[in-house]
C-alpha cells in the first residue's frame, strides 16, 4: 500500500507512518501508515482514485475527529 501512495502522490505532501500525535489536541495516537496533504481537488480527487481501486482505508480529518478512544 505505501509504495502505491509513493509511487503516484507527491513526496512533499505525503507522510508515512505518520506520528499522529503531531496532529492531534491531546498529542496523542500512533502512527498512521500514511498522512497526505492534497494541495488542491485534483490531489485529493487522485488519492481517492488510489485507495478506492486498491482497498485502503481513507479517513478525513472530520472522522478523525469523531473517533472514540
């Protein structure tokens, strides 16, 4: 999975085995497999054209959010 997001996303703005807790209020949370940042729709629109067609998970920032610990 990662070096599909490697291969076709832009180094710049794709983490992997991202530290969430970089990203969160509480500082808390493993890391996630990979975190990406689309610059514009055309991005995001490519990086959920990647994860449909290969069975990744995808997660926005307001589900993140939703989550129950």
């Amino acid at each position: 999975m990662k070096e599909l997001l490697i291969k076709y996303l832009p180094a710049e703005r794709l983490v992997v085995d991202a530290p969430m807790s970089r990203y969160t209020t509480f500082r808390v949370g493993g890391n996630a497999d990979a975190l990406f940042f689309p610059k514009d729709e055309s991005e995001l629109a490519l990086a959920f054209k990647i994860a449909k067609e290969n069975g990744i998970p995808v997660y926005t920032e307001d589900e993140l959010d939703k989550l129950e610990l």
